[in-house]
C-alpha cells in the first residue's frame, strides 16, 4: 500500500472561513415547506405551525443563512400572495412544479421561521415573470423602517421592524430553458443589473447575487458568466454557482470524486469573473455564491410536466442518501472551504425533505440523513482561517476525471482559540495509510477525531432507523514530535482536531 502525506503549515493560509458558506436553501418545492419546516397540527408545531423538531435539527445542523423562495419556484412568484391575512391569500398554481401554492406560508411566516432558527435570510426576486418593479418593491416591504406604502404595509402585516435582508438574488437559473421566463446571457446581464441598481435605490447596502450557469454542463456555460458580468459588473458581488452531483447517471468512481468536479467549477468561474474585471478595469473581485449545490439522484426525478397538478404537497425528489453520499458532502465542503478566498457564500439545497439532510414524515418524526453529520461536523468546528494543505496520495481512476488522489483535505486554524482542524475524507474503495506531518506548528497539545463510515457503503438512516449511520468519537492519531500516522479507511470522512497553545 503506498503511504499517502499530508503536511500543513500555518504560514499558508487562504482567508477566514466565512459562516454564509454554511447556508441551505428552502424552496416552495415538494415538502420542503408544507410538513417539511411548516406544518400546522404537528405535535411538534409551535403556535404559529413551525416544526420545533425541525427547527431543533436546523440549529444543530449549524446553518448560517438561508435562501429562499426559490429555486424555480420562485421565477413564477407573486410575493405580495404570501402577506397579509392567510385566509385572504390566493391559490396559485405554481408553474415550476405544477403543484397547488396555498400561500399559507410567505415571506413573514419565513422571516419568523428564519429568526427562531438564527439564520440569515437570502431573498430572491422573481426576474422570470416579473421584474425591477416588483424587485424594488420586495426590498422596500423587506428593508424600509416605514413612510412608504410597502413598508407601511409590512407594519400592517404585524411587522413593525424591517426584516433587514441582506443578501439578494437577481432571480434564479435563468439560462435555464426550464426556467419560467429564460432569458439570453445579454438580456439576463441587463435585466440584473437595472433591477440591481432599482434595488440599491430603495437600499444602498444589500449585496447582490447574479445567477451564473445553471450547472458548468450547460451548453452556455462560462460564456454566459462572461457575458451577464460585462453588463452587470457595477451593479452585482457575487455569481451564482449551482451544481448536483447524481450518483444515477455516472461511474462510481467519477460520483466519489465529484469535488473534483466542484474544484473546476470554481476554479473556471473565478478565472471568467477576473477576466472580466481585467477587460473592464476594475478593481473589484466578484465573489462566488454556491448558492445550490448537493448530492441529487436526478435519474429518478419525474419531470413536472410528466406528473398531474398535485393538490397536496407533493414527495418530490425525497431521496435517500447513503454513507457514499455523506463522504462525497463531507468533500464537497472540503473544496468549498478550500476556495474560501472566493467563495463565500454556500447554500445546500434544500433543508427538509427536498434532497435534504433532514426528513420528516406528516404528522410523524424528523430525523437526521447521513449527509446532516459532515455538514454538521464541518459548520461546527472550521472556525478561523483555511489553510492550504499539501496533499500526496494515491490515485484512484474515474471514468471521467482520469485518476484523481484518493484522499482530500483542507485545514482550519483557530490561532485565537488554540485549534486546528484537518477535515480529511478517503473517497476511494480501499484503505490509505497516512503520514501527518505538523511540525511547523509547535506544541501540539491533545486531538479528538470524529468519523463517518461504515463497513456498508451504501447504509442510509430511515424513519425506523434514524441512528442507522452515525458519526464516531474515534482514538485519535498519537502524535511524535508533530508527526502521527493513521490509517484511513475506505468510504469514510473525519475530522481531527488538535490543540495548540492560544496565541496571546
Ligand atoms: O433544488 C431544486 C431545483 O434545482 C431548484 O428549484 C432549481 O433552481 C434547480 O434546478
């Protein structure tokens, strides 16, 4: 077996971990909001129908922020239908999903949702069938104190504080041709950013996210980020990135790898963003927002069009995910972090139900899916500043990446506190021994390592068996004058962390 090496050094840092990558995504999709985080009746509901286990599992899971409405729901969304007395709200046929929209929860209901969970709200407006007025509108209901109809009106509504929304997104996938209302990059790049400068009108200091490609296989895709960013450079501070990685439609190995993939992705953007500063000459860095990105088993999705108009919420792409899919999570926030330089903003789509860390059945119990515990694991202990790592390890061959090093990794370092985290996975199907080099640190003091894996990759927790797959407190690596040796198993995601004197 050939020993892999990790050495890191505190001397190359990236930049500090920005809390927005930990975000997640609640569309009006499926079950995500009706019975996912909202569902009047529910033991668990507190007075105004919030699932409090929901809202339990959303803390635990270390969320930071969250977008919201959409997804391509919100390319058809009136918001102005989700305020006010419920009893007065319309139903609607939402266009994205072809399902029944009550409008029984809305803006506010989400505000009061996002304030109980302590996440930041991300907003997007609807560029697909409406535009800046409505855009503009949005933000005077969501960010004036009062003293204009909207904000006066969200008073009315029982709001008498602005919800204060900083984060903005100028629609959603609109290269999409499922999006309702696509546009071409040229009419998206001035449609963004005459609503964008509308918004700042209303509010000078909300940061705007404009979409990218809907995925870096789209036919358009690099061209379109260099064309909407020519039109909307001034105006906007991040693009958008989404990406799912679908375990149905490629080999297993390309699946396991896939934050190969992801590393391209963000590599390519930011290369295309700073072309564009170049042409334009400017000095301003555009940041990435990975505002939707998860394992999605896109292979058994039915499309909307294929499926009659669902009355009731519908169990749509309620997939199942295993302990492959939680190490491929665990990696894909690796890459993340390790891009945290540019990427700042991340958003794991969705929360609950909807392809989702967290499950819950109607009237029933909400449990945790294997892809919560890297996630969570990862939100709660990379604090500080990322730290580049140099990484030799085996490969292993994809159908699609050619070989690719078994092993990833990425370091945190929490000088103030004394910590420092190494989030390591092993995506490959056989053990790797490893030499940990930390010599250039000094005075390692102690070290806790946390596990996920299984001795069956493809064990998945249910209803039945919410704890099926767990992570675990394992013996961490003994360390000899800063070096320790392990052997990291197949299929499996950890992180090892180690105390240090706290700087003074
Ligand atoms: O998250 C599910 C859907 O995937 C979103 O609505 C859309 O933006 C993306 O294509």
């Amino acid at each position: 077996m050939v020993t892999a090496r990790l050495t890191v050094d505190p001397a190359f840092a990236v930049a500090p971990v920005d809390r927005r990558i930990f975000g997640s995504f609640v569309e009006h999709m499926g079950r995500c909001v009706y019975t996912g985080i909202f569902e009047p009746g529910h033991p668990a509901a507190d007075p105004a129908g919030l699932r409090s286990d929901v809202l339990d599992l959303t803390r635990e899971l270390g969320v930071s922020l969250v977008r919201y409405p959409g997804g391509n729901f919100v390319s058809g969304y009136r918001w102005e239908d989700g305020v006010g007395p419920v009893g007065e709200r319309p139903r609607r046929l939402d266009l994205a999903w072809r399902a029944i929209e009550t409008n029984a929860f809305g803006l506010n209901e989400f505000m009061d949702w996002a304030g109980k969970a302590g996440v930041e709200p991300m907003m997007a407006v609807n560029l697909g069938t409406r535009g800046i007025a409505e855009a503009a509108e949005l933000v005077e209901y969501c960010n004036l104190p009062a003293g204009t109809a909207a904000a006066d009106l969200r008073r009315k509504h029982g709001f008498a504080a602005p919800h204060d929304v900083r984060l903005w997104c100028l629609g959603n996938e609109m290269d999409g041709p499922w999006q309702t209302g696509s546009l071409t990059a040229y009419e998206y790049g001035r449609l963004a950013a005459r609503a964008g400068q509308a918004m700042r009108k209303v509010d000078p200091t909300i940061e705007l996210v404009a979409c990218g490609s809907s995925n870096s296989g789209m036919p358009t895709f690099a061209a379109w980020e260099a064309t909407i960013l020519e039109e909307a450079y001034d105006q906007v501070d991040y693009v958008s990135l989404h990406n799912y990685y679908d375990p149905t439609r490629l080999d297993e190995a390309s699946f396991r790898a896939s934050a190969v993939d992801l590393d391209r992705f963000i590599d390519d953007i930011v290369a295309t963003a700073d072309h564009v500063r170049a042409k334009l000459r400017r000095t301003k860095r555009i940041r990435l927002s990975l505002d939707e990105w998860n394992v999605w088993y896109q292979g058994n999705f039915t499309e909307p069009e294929d499926r009659p108009i669902a009355e009731e919420p519908p169990h749509l792409i309620e997939d199942d995910y295993t302990v492959t899919d939680a190490v491929v999570v665990g990696n894909l926030l690796i890459s993340m972090l390790r891009h945290a330089d540019r990427l700042t903003v991340g958003c794991q789509a969705q929360l609950a139900n909807v392809i989702a860390p967290i499950r819950t059945e109607p009237g029933g119990p909400a449990w945790r899916q294997t892809i919560f515990h890297p996630f969570a694991l990862t939100s709660a202990l990379a604090h500080g500043t990322v730290l580049r790592v140099a990484l030799s390890a085996p490969a292993m061959s994809t159908e699609r990446y050619g070989d690719v090093p078994a092993l990833d990794a990425v370091a945190v370092h929490d000088a103030e506190h004394g910590n420092l985290t190494i989030f390591l996975v092993n995506r490959g199907a056989s053990a790797v021994p490893l030499d940990l080099d930390l010599r250039a640190f000094g005075g390692l003091a102690a070290a806790e390592q946390v596990t996920l894996t299984d001795a069956d990759p493809g064990a998945r927790n249910s209803a039945a068996e919410p704890d099926r797959v767990v992570p675990r407190r394992v013996a961490p690596p003994v360390l000899d004058g800063g070096r320790a040796h392990l052997l990291v198993p197949p299929t499996s995601w950890h992180a090892l962390r180690f105390t240090l004197p706290a700087s003074s």
